[in-house]
C-alpha cells in the first residue's frame, strides 16, 4: 500500500509542476484567443484572419518550412549514402562536423549565416541579407545532420541481401536503387521529412537574427504582436493556429517513426559499409563535400574568424569587451542553465521512474501510456508560446513570478524535459525484469531492488541526458526572449540584441558571443556522448 | 585440373574480408533519438585484420550439374558463393562461364539467379511482381504466363496477389526459389537456402528443391552446412574447410573414401580404428594409421561378434546408447534397443558404414 501511495507521489510531483508550469499557460492562452473579454467569441480569429499580413505570415512559414525541408531531404540522403555505406579514411571527422549544427543554439546559427551576407561579409555583394534564401539555407544547415542520420542509420541496417537479389536478378544499380532501396527508405526519409518540416515551421531564433522587419513567420509575428504591438488576442489567435500546425506535423512524425521503427526488422551481421569507389561514389560524394564545405564549414568558419577580426587586425578584442561589458551575461547563463538542467533531471527521473513501471492491470498500463505521451507534449509546443503563456498567467496572484528570476530556468527545464525523459525512459525500460525479480526473491526490499537495480543502471544514463539538458538550457532562445529582463540576459538574448545594433564593436562581440556559446554546446554534448549508455542504443 | 569446357569454372580463387570491429557502432541501427550524434570510435589496433574467408580454390561444374558446397560455418563456402555470383570481389584468381572470364562483368550483367538464407523477397512488391522483377528481358505480356508457371512449380499456384508479409517462412522461400528460376539463369547459386526453416519443412523443401532442379536442367552451386542436405541434392560435394576444399567427389565416393580423417569426421565417422582394432573386429590389416574410419550406423550389436567391454549405458529416445571400449583403448558407440545386463557386448562392424580412409 506505502508503495502505491509511493509512486503515485513520485507521478504527482512532474504532473503538477507540468500543469502549473505547462499546461495552464497554454490553457490560458487558447482561452485569451476565445474568451477576450470573458464571452466566447471568435472575434480574435475574424480580426486576425482578416488582416492580409496573416496569411502572408502563415504562408511564408508553410513556404519556408515546405522550402527547407525538400532541399534538406534532396541533399540529405544522397550524403547518408557517402557517409554510411561507404568507407574512406576521415569518415568520422565528416560525421563529426554533419553533426555539429544540430546542437548549435538556433541563435548561433542565425548569426553563422548573418555573417556571411551582411554588407562587409564574404557574400555580401549577392544581397542575400533578409532574404528568403538565406533562410531557408540556415533551415537545412540545421536540420541537414538529421535526415542524414536518420535516413543513414535505416540505409546500414537494410538487409544487403534484398538488394543483392535485385543485382543477382539483372537489375541495374539504378534499378535496384529506385525499386528497392528508396521504398525501403521512404519510412525514414517520411519520418525524418515531417520533423525537418516540425523544426522549419517553428523556427525562431534563426529567424528572428535573419529575417529583419519584413519578413515574419508564425512564430515571430506572436512575438511581434506581443511585445509591439501590445495585441494580446491577435498573439493567441496566431499561437493556436502555430499549435495545429506542430502538433499535426508532431503527430505525423511520430507515426512515420513508429512505422519505420516496425520496418527495421530487416537486420544483419554482415556489414553493408563498401569502400569508396570512384565510378559508383563520385557524384554523391562531390554533393555532399559541397555541402559540408559550402553549407556548414563556411558559415562556421566565417563566424569565427570575424569574431577575431577587429578595427585593427586579428585579435581577441570582441571578446575581451564581451567579458569587460557583460560579464553578468556569461555567468547569468550557466547559473540559468544549471538550474534548468537540475530542475529538467529531478522531473525526468521521477517522470522515468514511473513511466518504466509495469502495472499488472491493463487500467494502470495505459494511465502510465497517458502519462508518457503528456510529457511529450512540451516537445510539440513552440518555446514561444510557452514564454508568451508565462507572460500571461504567471504575472499575477495566485502566482506572481515575474519579479522571480526562477521563471527562465523553469521555462528551460519544461522544454528540456522531454529530451531528458527520451534519454533515461529507455535505459530503465531496457532493464531486463528478470533482474529485479531475481533482487526480490534474493530478499531486496522493493525500496532496495529500486535503488540496487534501477538507479544502478540509471546512472549511466544520467551523463546524456545531464549534456542534453544543460546545452538545450544554455542555448534556449524562444521562451528567454519574452522572459529575459534587461539586468539578467542570457548570452543567447545578448548575442540577439548586439548583432541588432549597428556599429563593428556591437558586431564583433555578438559573434564572439555566438561563438562563445556555440564552443560551450558542442562540448558540453561531445562530452555527454561519451557517456551514451549502450542501452540507449539497443532498447 | 578444371576443365573450360563445362559451364562454371573456378580458378585459384581468393577472396579477403576487410573486419573492423571499431565500426559497428556506427553500422548498428538504433532507436536513439535523433537529435543525437555518437563520436567516433577510434578502432584499437587489431580491431581492423583482413581475413581471407577463401584461400586459392578451383572448381569447376558441367551444364546441368549440382555442385553442393558442405563445410562448417567459417569454412568460406558463402564466401566463395558470393564471389561467382559477383557479389565479393576477387582478391586472387578467376571465375569463368563456358572458358571466358566474368571479372569484368557486373552481378547484374552475369544472368545468375540466387537464393539466400532468408528469402529477401522485396517487401513493397506482391508476390507476383516478386517473381516477374528479373524478368525484364520477357516482353511485358508474357510475364504474368512466366510468373503463373513458375509459381506452379513451387507449388504455389494462385499467389500472384499476396502480400509478401503474408507468406509463411517456407511459401516465402518458395517464393525466392520461383524468382529465382523464373528469369532462367544459366547457374543458380544456393546460399544455405533452407537453413533457417524448421526440419520438416526443410526436409519436403529440399525434395521440391530437387524436383524443380532435375526438371528445369538448371546448372547449380548449392553451399550448406547440413551432410543429408548435401548429399540429397547434389552429384558432387565439395568438402571446404579454413577457405580450401579438401575433398571434391561424388556422394558415394566421397562416403566411402574419404581422403583424410577430417573430412571423414565432418561427414559422421566418429571413432578411428588402429591396428590392434582392425584386428579384433576381423577388418585385416591396414595401410596407414588411422585408416578405417566407424560411421555413425557402425559397429552394431551381434551376439555371433567380438566381445567387447561395456563402459557406459545412455538412455536415449527409442534406443539405448552403449560406449564400449574398442581393445587400443579407444572408445566406440552403438546403438541397443534395451539396457545390457552383461560387462560385455557382442559387436560386428557394418561393412556399408566402415570408410577406408586413403
């Protein structure tokens, strides 16, 4: 009985902190966006819908996230095939840096790709600044790495024999890639496609650097609307209809997911990897060293270097300003960061810990089903609207927080928790039963079984899902920009507000502000990769 | 030596297998999330050898033949199979068809056909488009009459339509075997097709397997590790061990004269005799040391034989399983319906299952 009380103790906790700090803001959002002044009324959505500037703005996002998500799709998979059926000396250094964007602050990256077209940049004779272009570049900067590695994992476990049969029957290598390895493909390259378009249609930060007053997606017309405009009711509107848009692309992504999971049976010992042939290889390969050198290298290395560049020469004098000027901004960050990451582990383990139980009756098993799925639901919730929905409920009694500098971390920890939950759910579920019941029956306690096995294994788990949390904190823009008050910004927010102000001083400090930022992410992550526990990988 | 006036011919063949244990990391599918990358794995020194899985061999078979490949797993035999059907490049040696070297043509280009452990039937295409996919050369009407013939012979006739998930293990690899033949290769190569079934099935499987072979004429290599299986289907066996061929006769010649106590002990003889035995058991003298192998049906209780004495009784399934001490000290087993209450046993040797070892 103690147990039960226990446990659901320990589901209570999360749920509660979900549904002060998740759920009624965003309640309360979708009810300003119905009941503005308390009668229910549409007359948010007629006065929103009927401004042209709307639909523009929402058919910019769909354009952009349709955009960039082919163009990520149609270079993606011919570099899936070169960097994970093919083997050449240096792979590993190739992969590396594929990998690198993707756990680049949205802001960082905004500012890479800023630096290369504004006026005094190496591309700035094409007057890309502001341009759709240069946005959607950014997008497959981004979201390049997962179809590559979504689509490359599937590709090294498709059973070679499948095509080998094709060849053996007379089918050209051609014929054998468009009747049997694409639709062998297509679950991966679907499910990785919908959450490229999740990423593109909900992107933020990137935008915000890049697109400049003219231009506006979903997500940065709610702020707009929000913090100049003061149109609380428009802001909802646009919010709600941002949330369709994600939770249909989430939905969808995670069912092509679970399709292509159930695909996956196809396995083999034998290993699919051929050495790089020149005939067979050369045209990807030549696709895919553009697209590393021209779309990832060159922004990053651009970043770089004109963080150094200086009135007079090469010199660390950006960043020497940035810690004389703003040294509270370094040092707000990883206090921030730290206190989101612990908020986002405390939760995670209590959400995991339930989670991973296994009820006997079939009314506990899908309550904990339930369970599993809210706290996904951050994940398909734009940071946006959860710092736009603090902003509205968390200002005033019962719960006023806003004078609190404790509303960015718990803002953080709510859009970290659902990747410290995919991190440990899987180590504990991997866990085989028979373990713990050997414990019981050896006389382990259920407290002691609970401690000698599950947080035994847990421990390995707990260094990734630790990096995950601190780099998503550390590099989180969305819900910090409506957060964030002048005397305590994060560097994200610094780097957004510099690079916005003329002037080479500003400049060069918001990128060696990203830069800065952009160093702490990478390692934090590489650091916590070497720490992936192997359950993680073969649930 | 191999004669190019046959069908198939293998030359000196090497085949080497680059393995680096530091990469299967990368190469093991996952159900991390994707928002992840895993560092690279320096591989240790050692974790990358080559290993040559087929070390100079020569073969050859005649228009219409079956050739079975027996060895254990690890002998190379998928290796070499793999090697005819283009699918492993040649590290050393040749492969021709009919006297002309096949190096520069391509898996697809060399009109083979190939049958797998697993069926690898394509998952997106039903059955019928699974047997009409090497058919591209047959003028699209004919097709469906090709797919209809040859999935009757499989014993699979009305299938065309059927998704390939719901095909029981057998009909699937019945299914491979009719795509397979159905474009009429000039060899069909066998890579341990019925391995993976269950034994009953394997067994009916093995006689459609032979049945469609002797009525199509088709010329194959047929790689297994199962003896019965071997010598159900083929005119000659080929006995690979560590990436050479040991032995390359027909069943009969090979059951009877196995040339060395290897190969003789992969084909069952499981106790060898010496001199002192030969003698005992009246088998006369031998040439060579050990040179008479027992096959697994020899020696057998007789009350008329020599007495030998009983070491240990097992209770097997039907029968009783005796160990009785050969006179050298060597041990030898037969089979005896009922427990012996005596310390000795008459024994004879069954001259079908004794093997002179040359």
């Amino acid at each position: 009985m103690s147990q039960r009380v226990g446990w659901t103790l320990a589901g209570a906790v999360p749920l509660a902190f979900l549904g002060v700090f998740f759920a009624w803001p965003v309640a309360t959002l979708i009810g300003w966006g119905f009941f503005p002044d308390g009668q229910f009324t549409l007359s948010g959505f007629t006065q929103v819908f009927a401004d042209d500037r709307t639909w523009r703005v929402i058919g910019t996002t769909l354009a952009q996230a349709a955009a960039g998500t082919i163009t990520a799709v149609l270079l993606g998979v011919p570099g899936a095939w070169v960097l994970y059926r093919t083997r050449f000396p240096g792979r590993w250094l190739v992969r590396a840096i594929v990998t690198i964007p993707f756990v680049l602050p949205s802001v960082v990256v905004g500012v890479a790709f800023k630096s290369l077209v504004i006026a005094t940049g190496p591309l700035g004779h094409l007057g890309l600044d502001q341009s759709f272009g240069i946005i959607v570049a950014s997008l497959v900067f981004f979201n390049y790495a997962l179809v590559v590695r979504t689509v490359g994992a599937l590709w090294a476990s498709l059973d070679p024999r499948t095509e080998q049969a094709a060849s053996v029957l007379g089918a050209s290598p051609t014929r054998v890639f468009w009747t049997i390895t694409l639709p062998a493909l297509a679950p991966a390259i679907a499910s990785a496609a919908a959450l490229v378009f999740l990423f593109c249609a909900s992107a933020y930060g990137v935008v915000m650097v890049l697109g400049g007053a003219g231009y506006g997606t979903i997500e940065t017309e709610i702020w707009f609307l929000t913090t100049q405009l003061l149109d609380l009711t428009g802001a909802a509107a646009l919010s709600i209809v941002q949330l369709v848009v994600v939770g249909a692309s989430l939905i969808l992504a995670n069912h092509l997911q679970a399709r292509q999971a159930r695909s996956q049976r196809l396995r083999t010992d034998s290993s699919v990897e051929s050495p790089w042939h020149p005939r067979r290889d050369a045209l990807p390969t030549l696709l895919t060293a553009t697209v590393v050198l021209g779309l990832l290298v060159f922004p990053m290395s651009t970043l770089v270097v004109r963080s150094l560049t200086t009135a007079s020469g090469i010199g660390l004098d950006h960043y020497a300003n940035l810690l004389t000027t703003l040294p509270d901004a370094v040092a707000n960050s990883l206090r921030t960061a730290t206190l989101a990451t612990v908020l986002a582990l405390v939760l995670g383990l209590l959400v995991s810990l339930v989670v991973s139980r296994r009820p006997r009756n079939a009314l506990g098993r899908r309550g904990l089903a339930l369970l599993d799925a809210t706290f996904m639901l951050p994940l398909g919730v734009s940071a946006v609207t959860v710092g736009f929905g603090f902003l509205i409920t968390l200002n005033r009694p019962p719960l006023d927080l806003r004078s609190s500098m404790i509303l960015i971390p718990i803002a953080q920890a709510i859009v970290a928790l659902p990747l410290v939950v995919r991190v440990l759910l899987p180590v504990l579920r991997a866990i085989d039963p028979r373990l713990r019941e050997a414990a019981a029956v050896l006389g382990a306690s259920p407290g002691k079984v609970l401690r000698d096995v599950d947080l035994a294994f847990l421990g390995r788990g707990l260094g990734l899902a630790t990096g995950f949390a601190f780099a998503t904190s550390l590099g989180e823009f969305g819900a910090t920009s409506f957060l964030a008050r002048p005397d305590e910004q994060t560097l994200p927010v610094v780097v957004f507000r510099l690079i916005g102000r003329p002037g080479l001083e500003n400049q060069g400090m918001g990128m060696a502000a990203a830069v800065l930022l952009a160093v702490g992410c990478a390692l934090v992550m590489a650091v916590a990769e070497r720490m992936r526990p192997e359950e993680a990988t073969t649930w | 030596m191999v004669n190019d006036n046959g069908a198939l011919g293998v030359h000196d063949v090497v085949v080497r297998y680059r393995t680096s244990a530091g990469d299967q990391r990368h190469t093991t599918p996952s159900k991390r999330p994707i928002i992840t990358w895993v560092p690279p794995k320096r591989p240790a020194p050692g974790d990358v050898r080559t290993v040559t899985a087929v070390d100079g061999v020569s073969l050859d078979a005649a228009p219409g033949e079956v050739v079975a490949l027996l060895g254990a797993s690890g002998s190379g035999k998928s290796s070499l199979l793999r090697a005819i059907a283009g699918l492993e490049p040649l590290a050393g040696g040749s492969i021709t068809w009919a006297g002309r070297d096949l190096a520069g043509t391509p898996t697809h280009k060399r009109n083979f056909g190939m049958m797998f452990q697993e069926p690898a039937l394509f998952p997106s295409l039903t059955v019928g488009k699974n047997v009409a996919y090497g058919l591209h050369k047959t003028p699209r009407g004919r097709r469906g009459e090709v797919v209809d013939r040859f999935l009757e012979l499989v014993g699979l006739p009305g299938y065309q339509e059927r998704k390939t998930t719901e095909l029981s293990g057998g009909q699937a690899q019945r299914v491979a075997l009719a795509r397979a033949l159905a474009p009429v290769p000039r060899l069909l190569l066998l890579d341990e097709p019925l391995s993976a079934l269950d034994r009953g099935l394997r067994e009916h499987l093995v006689e459609v397997l032979g049945e469609v072979l002797r009525r199509t004429g088709t010329t194959a290599v047929h790689v297994t590790h199962d003896q019965d299986e071997a010598f159900a289907l083929a005119d000659r066996v080929a006995i690979m061990a560590d990436g050479t061929l040991l032995q390359v006769d027909t069943p009969r010649n090979l059951w009877r004269h196995p040339v060395s106590g290897e190969v003789a002990t992969f084909l069952g003889y499981s106790t060898f005799l010496s001199q002192t035995d030969a003698d005992a058991l009246g088998l006369g003298h031998l040439t060579a040391d050990p040179a008479v192998a027992l096959g697994p049906e020899s020696p057998v209780a007789d009350p008329n034989g020599v007495q030998l004495q009983v070491r240990q009784q097992k209770p097997r399934r039907g029968y009783v399983q005796v160990t009785v001490l050969l006179p050298s000290g060597a041990k030898a087993e037969l089979r005896v319906p009922e427990k012996i209450g005596t310390a000795t046993v008459g024994v004879r040797t069954d001259a079908d299952s004794v093997a002179v070892v040359s």
